[in-house]
C-alpha cells in the first residue's frame, strides 16, 4: 500500500544541496557573496560568477529553489535577476507532471496550483485516500476531502460535456464513457 510506504526524503526542507554549491566557501576556497548581487552592467563579476555556476553541480536545484521561493534577487541557477524574471512570472502557470509524479511518489516539491490540481485528480483517480493526499499536499484531510469533491465535480462535468458533444455529433460517433459514481473517497 502506498500509505504505509516510507517515502523518500523531502527535497524542500533538504537544504544538504547548498553544501555542495560551487559558491559556498571553504577553507581552501573563499567566494565573496557579493559576487552573486552584481549590478546590472557588472558584466566581469556577472560573467565570474555565471562561470562557478556553470561548474556547479546542484545548478538546477539552486534555480529550483529560487523559482519555488521567489527569490529573485542575485544571481541564482545561472541566472541574473533580469534573466529569471520571465521564468519566475512564467511559474505561476506551469503544469509540468514531472513534478505533479514526484509529489504523487511522496516528495516535497512545491507545486503551482494547476499542479496541486493535478495531484488531485490523480489521487482521486488512483482511489489514494484523502489523508493520503492531504499529506502529500500537507493540507488538512477535510481540505483534501473538499478537493476530491471538486474534482469528482469537474469530471462529471467534462463527461456531461462530452456526452452533448457525442449527442450533436452523427450515431457512428461512440458515446463517452460513463462517470463511475464510486470512485474515490469524498462524500
Ligand atoms: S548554481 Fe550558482 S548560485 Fe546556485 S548554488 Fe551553484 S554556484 Fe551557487
């Protein structure tokens, strides 16, 4: 059962990834902060610290990371600020079910609200029970009970719709499937 399963480490909390950033210093290796809050036209430190970034080995993470928290000052990932500004409007909208899986395998992503609706209808789907996808969300199980009743809502209706699509449509057309009342847990 997937409930009882372990699950894997939570990556959000996981903060081990700044010790293998190529811009924490060391003993044997200092790197100056600043370096990474360059002005726009600091083209040198821009390109000194764009280079470590390069070598760095949790690169994508550290996007990751800055994307997920707003964090959109300095340089992070690779990026300038004015780089990730269009990435950072641009996340508001992202469904990528890369991340809607992760979340459905037990890590701690932080997810778009499409995506968070996603998970949903998955669950819901999958039959998961809601205490299992209020921990997955890390919502209450009546909140997680709410969403399942939302989507058991919305996919009702997208069957009501296609059926009046099938019904306009000639008889050769096949009828859409019907809804299956006794999916998931919601009341
Ligand atoms: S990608 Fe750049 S800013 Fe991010 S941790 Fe690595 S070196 Fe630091």
């Amino acid at each position: 059962m997937h409930h009882t399963k372990t699950p894997q480490p939570r990556a959000l909390g996981d903060h081990t990834w700044r010790d293998r950033a190529a811009c924490s210093s060391t003993p044997h290796h200092q790197v100056d902060p600043e370096l990474f809050f360059p002005e726009p036209d600091e083209v040198d430190r821009i390109r000194e610290a764009k280079t470590l970034c390069a070598q760095c080995p949790v690169r994508r993470v550290c996007l990751d990371a800055a994307l997920e928290n707003g964090d959109s000052a300095g340089i992070r990932g690779g990026m300038t600020e004015e780089e990730r500004e269009p990435l950072h409007k641009k996340l508001e909208h992202r469904l990528d079910y890369g991340r809607v899986n992760e979340v459905l395998a037990g890590r701690d992503i932080h997810l778009t609200k499409a995506e968070r609706r996603a998970v949903a209808r998955a669950a819901y789907q999958a039959e998961l029970p809601a205490s299992r996808l209020a921990w997955l969300l890390k919502i209450t199980e009546e909140h997680a009970e709410k969403l399942y009743r939302r989507t058991r809502r919305e996919i009702r209706n997208r069957a009501v719709e296609e059926e009046e699509k099938v019904d306009k449509t000639p008889r050769s057309q096949p009828h859409a499937l019907p809804v299956r009342e006794d999916l998931g847990t919601a009341a």
